[in-house]
C-alpha cells in the first residue's frame, strides 16, 4: 500500500471530525493529518481507514478509535521531551502519534505476535520508540521509571499500583477502568503520597490481558 493524496484528504476530513468532536490540541490535530493510519491496519480495511473507528488488527486486539487515540493524547500535555510509557503498543499507531509529539517512547505489548509485527514496522515510517518491550503493562516497567505520563491503551480490570509508583510527581496516569466498558481515569501525581484523580467519561477498549504467554 502506498500513501497518496486521496488519503491526505481523507486525514484532513478526519481532523476535522475529531475537531467537531471536541478535540483542540494543534499539534494532536496535526499528527493525525500527518500519520498514515491506513498503513496500519490490514489492506480489506483500507477503505475505513479514515473513518472515526477502532477496527481490527492482529491478535484479536484493535487499533484504537482516532478520537480516543486523540483524547488521550490531548489529556496527557505531552511536552517534547516526556518520558512516556504506553501499555498497549497494538498497531503502533497511538505510538507514532506520541512520537510525532516528540516523546521518547517506550511501549509494552503482552502478545509477542504483535510485538514482533510492529516492531518491525514502525522504525520503517521513521517512528522511534527508545524501546518496545515484550513484557506485561501491569508491572510498568520500573528499570525505566519515573515516567512524566504513562498511557494505558487496553481496558484495566484495577489501577495497578505499580504504575502509580512509576510516574513523577507532577506526571500523568491515563487508564481507562473496567470491565465490559471503562472510565477513563486521569491520576495526577501531586506529591510522592497524593494522587488527584478525575474520571472523564465512559470508553470502550480490549480487555488488558492478566498473564504474559
Ligand atoms: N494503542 C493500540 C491499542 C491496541 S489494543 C492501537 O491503537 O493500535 C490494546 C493492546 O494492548 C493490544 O495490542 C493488547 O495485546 C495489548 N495488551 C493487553 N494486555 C496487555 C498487558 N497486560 N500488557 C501489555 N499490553 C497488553
């Protein structure tokens, strides 16, 4: 597959929509024009690529919808720079937009299928994580921490403690909780003892898988 300008205008109509839909972050906005979502999806989905939806990839897993990909992003402040840990690599494309941010990225997936697939193929559209583990996101990953933000892209049966104890104070836990559906809940880091927290509003994400194959 390649990327034309059929699929540039398509990414514009999706900025759009995402626009339309409450998302103000400039520079969100301007990944999602800019990353070629349809390269990370299977081809037969080629034609919905642009559409505000989470279809499937490997695995059983998902890509994530646009808007959530987005509102995630936008409720995390990332500033250039950021220490980000994402639970949850999948296709890759929630990834390249923290890297277009300009992040350093590390990224956890718990199927090795889907760790070896994306890690292959990002670093080929020129998106660099400082590193994709094969390892499980309930644990973080504490030889790396602190982290200004950790993002969680699959739905938490609980909050795992572990992660609250790897963001820095005055960083960001973004997770949505729960089970058939979630609320997607923001830890803000206040000191080393206080955490604010504020739930913002119901998603739907795969189930975050418990133990490592
Ligand atoms: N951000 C990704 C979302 C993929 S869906 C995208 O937009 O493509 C959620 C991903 O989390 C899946 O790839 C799934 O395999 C992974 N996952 C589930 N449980 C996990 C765990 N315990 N640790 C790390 N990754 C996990």
């Amino acid at each position: 597959m390649r990327d034309t300008t059929k699929h540039q205008g398509l990414r514009n109509q999706l900025a759009s929509v995402l626009q339309a839909k409450g998302i103000t972050d400039k520079k969100v906005l301007e990944a999602i024009r800019k990353i070629p979502r349809h390269l990370f999806m299977d081809s037969s989905f080629e034609a919905h690529a642009y559409q505000d939806k989470a279809f499937p990839i490997a695995a059983e897993q998902t890509i994530s919808q646009p808007y959530t990909v987005a509102f995630q992003t936008e409720v995390l402040e990332i500033q250039p720079g950021d220490k980000v840990l994402e639970i949850g690599t999948g296709s890759g494309y929630q990834t390249a937009v923290l890297l277009e941010l300009n992040a350093e990225v590390y990224s956890i997936e718990r199927q090795h299928e889907l760790f070896k697939k994306t890690s292959m193929f990002l670093p080929k559209l020129g998106y660099k994580p400082k590193r994709f583990i094969f390892g499980d996101g309930y644990k973080g990953l504490p030889e790396e921490a602190p982290f200004d933000k950790i993002i969680v892209t699959a739905g938490a049966p609980y909050v795992p403690k572990a992660l609250l104890a790897q963001i820095k104070v005055g960083g960001r836990l973004l997770i949505p909780v729960g089970d058939k559906e979630q609320v997607m809940t923001l830890f803000i880091r206040k000191s080393p003892k206080e955490f604010e927290k504020h739930e913002l509003g119901a998603f739907r994400f795969v189930p975050m898988l418990k133990k490592k194959n």
